[in-house]
C-alpha cells in the first residue's frame, strides 16, 4: 500500500474523546488550541441531533473547550443535507428537538403531518406515544422512513435512555419498514463532514472512541483512523473486531503533536 497524506483535516467525535461526563478529557483544550491557531480544517461530529450547534458550542465552552459553532456538524446536519439533496424543499414529519427541527428549516423543508414526504425521527427526551403512532400511519401511507442515527441507548445521570435507534425499531416493528440511518457508523455522516470543509478523505484524520460506530465509519469512508481509549472501547476490546484502526492512542493528548 502506498503511503497516505500528511493529515490537513480532522475530524473528532464529542463524547468520549473531548469530554467525558460532560468534563474535558486531559489535553482536549490544548488540541482544540492547537487545531484553531494551526489553520487547519476541523470538525467535531456527533450522532446527537438535540441540539444545534450553538447549543453545543455552549456547551463545549462550559466544559472549557472553544469551539465554535461552526466548526461542529450533527447527525440532524448530515440528515438535512441528505434531504435536501435528494427531495428539494421538501416535507417533512418530524420526532425531535431543536437541532432537527432548526436544521430541516435552514434548508427549505416544510414541518407537517398532513401527507410528508418523510417521517424523520431524532431524538427527544420526551418521547410521545401520540408522535409515535402518528408516524407509524404516515409511513403505513407511503411516507420515507428516516432516523438521524442508530445508537439504541443514551447517557442520562440516572441511567441509560432510549434513543433514536431503540424507538426506529419499534416504528420498524409496527410498519415493516426499515429506516434510512444518517449518522455514524453510515459513512454518509463522514462524507458530508468532509464536504462541509472541503477536504479529502485521503488526507483527513477521524479520531473516535468507539470501534463500531467512529473507527468502522472512518474506515469506510476512506480515512486515517485513530482510537483513543478514553471512551467507550478499551485496549483489550480491539482484536474482538474484524477491523482496525490505523493507531490507537490513550488519548487526543497525544495528537498533539501530530497538529
């Protein structure tokens, strides 16, 4: 195999790799530091559609991390360009929050129940019985079938919450109809992330804390792949899957250096 390209764009998952329980992972700030004041081309990525960007941002500050609005891209994002590009102003029946919500107006998508081109479901911390059966019928009338990401469960400080692949399951359950997944492992989410900074796979880093949803995404779309091992996988968790990523550090603390 030939060698790859120096790395001029990266792109990073959220939890697990800056933050961890909502504090900053030792050596995150100094690698957002780094990545602003190098000029390089960056992206923080996560499944979450909550939330806007600007949320987050927020967020990523109160955790002592500046990162601009900008400079993140959701699981609702990905999903309201991909709608955008196949149906144009099209319409939509929405189960989310503001960061779906926000993104499907921002490109021209019309919000309604009465007969949408898709049914796109997010997630919400308050899942409606009613939503949910209203878009069962739409998708029993013909609607397209689209979820902002797969991931079954989420964190809260009580415990694991449903999400947005638990609830698509139960909608697939009720109609037959399986949906469309935006988000990460779809190596649809790193392609449009690629496109929003105009960069190129062959020259792009994907850090991720997660063998099955960032390193097998990352893989896929055709990029440098590191694991960092202050999330989900461990060290001793790796050989268990039949793919690798390209180097495992313990930490972005140490891709510093590689800015």
């Amino acid at each position: 195999m030939s060698e790859r390209k120096p790395i001029e764009s990266w792109l990073s998952d959220m939890d697990g790799v800056l933050v961890h329980e909502g504090q900053p992972v030792p050596g995150a700030d100094e690698f957002i530091k780094r990545l602003r004041e190098s000029g390089k081309r960056f992206l923080v990525l996560t499944n979450n559609s909550i939330y806007t960007p600007r949320d987050l941002s927020v967020r990523l500050r109160a955790a002592g991390l500046e990162v601009p609005p900008e400079s993140i891209w959701t699981s609702a994002l990905a999903t309201a360009k991909f709608l955008a590009a196949q149906r144009p102003e099209g319409s939509a029946y929405v189960i989310g929050e503001a960061g779906l919500t926000t993104a499907l107006h921002e490109v021209g998508y019309v919000l309604t129940d009465l007969d949408p081109d898709y049914v796109v479901l997010g997630e919400t911390r308050t899942y409606s019985f009613t939503a949910i059966t209203r878009a069962i019928r739409l998708i029993d009338n013909g609607a397209r079938f689209i979820a902002t990401n797969p991931d079954a469960v989420g964190p809260s400080n009580e415990g694991s919450l449903p999400a947005c692949g638990a609830v698509a399951a139960m909608i697939t359950k009720a109609t037959g109809v399986e949906p469309y997944f935006i988000g990460k492992p779809n190596p649809m989410m790193m392609r449009s992330a690629l496109n929003q900074i105009d960069a190129h796979s062959e020259s792009t880093a994907m850090i991720g804390d997660r063998m099955d949803t960032d390193v097998v995404c990352g893989i896929e779309a055709g990029l440098h792949t590191f694991l960092v091992l202050t999330g989900v996988t461990q060290k001793d968790q790796i050989d268990r899957f039949p793919f690798r990523p390209s180097q495992v550090v313990n930490s972005v603390a140490d891709l510093i250096e590689l800015i």
